[in-house]
C-alpha cells in the first residue's frame, strides 16, 4: 500500500493517507493529501465601453447624430478659455453618442454570437414559454402551439443567419480596401491557439510581480523612464529654419476648408483616445460640427494654447517578441483624441505646402 507522496519543496504536503476504494472489490486504494498550495487569482476581464460607430450605417443614423449635434453644441464667439470651450463640447459630443449609436462595451469572457439580435431573441423566447407550458400542462392543444412556435422560430433563424452573413460579407469587402481591421480580428478569432493573458512582471532586478498594484507601479515607471526624455538645447543650432517655418505657417484664421480636408484624410475604424469620440463623428457630424472644429482650433491658435486633453494618451502595451514578464519586450501604441489630431494636421498640411 502506498501512502506516501514525494515533494520537492518541504512545507508543500502537509497530511497524506489511504482509504478505501468506493469499489469493494478493487484492491487499488485512494490516496489523499493536504497540500498546501499558493497562487495569484487571474484579473478578472476589465470591460472596456467605445462608441457604436457601426450603427452610423444604418439609414438615417447620420442624420439623426448631425441634428443632435447641431443642437447640442453650443458656440460662443466671447469665450476665450479653450479648455472651458472643449471640455463643455465634449460633453455635448458625448450626450449626443449617447442619444443616437450609444456605446459598446468590449471585454469579458462571453462574446455575443453575431446573428443573436433582438428579433431572434423574441422567437426563443417564445418557443420557450410554450414549451414550459407544454411541459407542465400536456395538452395536445399546448403541444400544437409548440410545434407551432418551434418552426417559426426555426425560420426566423435561417433568415437571421442568412442576412448576418450577408452584412458580414459587405463589411469584409468594405474593409478589405480600408484598414483591413475586421479582417484581422476574423482570422485571429478563428486561430486555435488561445494563449492566456499573462499579468505579471519582472522588475528591475529580476523579481517576479504579481499584485496588481506592484505590476502597474512597473509599468508606470518603464513608461516614465522611456518617454520622459530630457530636453537639451543645442547653443548652435540655426533658428532661421524655423522662422522659416513660422512663415510658412502664417497668422490668417483656420478655415472650414482646411478642417474638410483634414477629417478626410483620417482613416474610420480607428480607436479613440481619453475623450472616447472616434473620427467617425467629427466626419459624419454635419456642417455645424465643421464650424465647431474650425471655431475651436482658431481660439487655440489664437490664444497658442491648446486643451489639456488633447495631449493626453492612452498608451497600450502590444508584445513584440520575448518574454511576456519584461517590460522591453513590449512596444508602446499611443491613442491620442482626434481633434487634436485634425488640429495637427492642419499646420502639417500649411508647412508640406
């Protein structure tokens, strides 16, 4: 009989022993052990929320958010604190989303599969009350009714599978000459690897990290450390590059034009940054929101200060190649808003041209 149990750490098995078997007739015997074992509980999924931007091609989503907007932004031509101005449009933005697409929240361990809509629920919700009357009561006019409800709800999910596929297949194609974003996420999803996510860190020193806090304080200094770079001046430089510069920039107002030109060459499907407004609403915001992004980028040029948000980012960690516990193995994406961006490219496109 065998009632021991070979450890290599001492402390590990506290107690070990042998019974009986539930079989009577078996000769093998159980083996049971107290051990004594210490780990660090998984995160749980953060779930992240982000603009529905999807919704704006449904018919008359667009015109609907433009009104919104329109009536929700308010411009004030005597205002002259820019991080007032923004930080009080952002929020008339972002009661607007709310209003027309709303918002999506990402993460977790459960995926909604993609023809489950609010149609398709209805019909199983159906068949299901049936069913449970069926059940209870076993009349054949309950069975009928049944039977009745299954086979709808058969056809209402061949016809749902059927146009899911179908937009699926036109948001493939669209995205195929786009940022091919979907196309990724489709192939990734289908892979059979599913590798867990690693939340722990090696300091400085080589010493694991696990708590929460301890892996956030790492990061927090790797970042720090890597963007945070001093700034010298060099005494011989030649500044009549940038006078030129300067020049080249000009005084004249920002015009509507411009602001046209710059939300066109910005790319949809692209994540937003800390103010959670994606491209998608400034392009498809009508011509008020144009005159707002004009309005306000004029009071930031003007008064040559810009809102502090708009220097703001989220910087997301994406593995390249190595370890998963050392900081230097990652390099770092950052997400800045978009009105910024549109503000930049302005002075890009006046300095290219």
């Amino acid at each position: 009989m065998i009632n021991l149990v070979v450890a290599s750490r001492k402390g590990l098995i506290h107690d070990v022993k042998a019974i009986s078997s539930l079989s009577l007739d078996s000769d093998h015997r159980v083996v049971v052990a107290l051990i004594n074992l210490r780990f660090t509980l998984a995160r749980s999924p953060v779930k992240r929320r982000r603009v529905a931007v999807e919704k704006l091609k449904e018919p008359g989503v667009k015109e609907r958010m433009a009104e919104n907007l329109c009536a929700k932004i308010e411009i004030n031509e005597e205002e002259e604190d820019v991080e007032r101005a923004w930080e009080s449009s952002k929020k008339a933005i972002l009661e607007s989303i709310e209003a027309t697409v709303g918002f999506k929240y990402i993460g977790g361990k459960k995926k909604r599969t993609p023809f489950w809509n609010e149609e398709m629920r209805k019909a199983v919700k159906d068949k299901n009350d049936v069913f449970r009357k069926w059940v209870k009561e076993r009349a054949e006019n309950n069975r009928r009714n049944y039977v009745i409800c299954r086979n709808a709800a058969k056809r209402t999910k061949r016809k749902v599978v059927g146009e899911t596929w179908e937009r699926i297949s036109r948001d493939l194609e669209e995205d195929f000459h786009g940022t091919k974003k979907l196309l990724y996420l489709m192939t990734k999803g289908y892979r059979k690897v599913n590798k867990e996510k690693s939340y722990s860190l090696k300091d400085d020193q080589g010493n694991l990290l696990t708590e929460p806090e301890d892996v956030d304080r790492q990061w927090n200094g790797y970042f720090e450390s890597l963007l945070n770079t001093s700034d010298e001046v060099v005494s011989d430089m030649n500044t009549s590059d940038d006078d030129d510069k300067e020049n080249q920039v000009g005084d004249e107002d920002i015009t509507e034009e411009e602001v046209m030109i710059a939300l066109k060459h910005m790319r949809d499907n692209k994540a937003a940054g800390t103010d959670e407004i994606p491209a998608e609403i400034y392009k498809y915001g009508g011509q008020h929101t144009i005159y707002y992004l004009t309005w306000i980028c004029n009071m930031a040029w003007k008064t040559k200060m810009i809102p502090m948000g708009w220097g703001s980012a989220v910087i997301y960690p994406v593995h390249k190649k190595g370890g998963h516990t050392n900081c230097k193995n990652y390099r770092t994406v950052s997400l800045l808003p978009h009105a910024g961006k549109i503000y930049e490219r302005i002075f890009e496109r006046r300095l290219r041209t």
